[in-house]
C-alpha cells in the first residue's frame, strides 16, 4: 500500500516538479516537501491543500489515493 509520502513524490514526479520547484508553487519549503515524501511528518490541513493545489489533484486523491 502507497504511503501519503509515496504518493506526494509518485504525483510530484508525474508532474515533472522537482522538489524545489513544488516548494515554490506551494509556498512551502524544499525541506518540507522532503519529510512529507519521507514519512517523517504529516502536512497540516492547510499545508496539505497547498499541496493539492499545486499538484492539481483533488485533496481526496492526494490523501486516499483514489477521487
């Protein structure tokens, strides 16, 4: 089964981002994008729809895997 951190890099790299370049559409930082994709913390409800946001997934998708 995929983790959050899995899926977060899985979209990521089907989106063409670098790490990086996710932060700035984000707003958040490399070094966050990092620990979400590591597992080793969980984005808070507003960092999380950032992401969404900026992948261009629904929050749903992103979080569950599945629309």
């Amino acid at each position: 089964m995929e983790t959050l951190g899995q899926r977060i890099k899985r979209i990521r790299l089907e989106k063409g981002f670098t790490q990086k370049s996710l932060a700035k559409k984000s707003g958040l930082t490399g070094g966050q994008i990092s620990y979400y994709e590591q597992d080793l913390r969980t984005p808070l409800i507003d960092n999380f729809f950032y992401l969404a946001e900026a992948l261009g997934v629904s929050m749903d998708l992103l979080y569950k895997g599945a629309e």
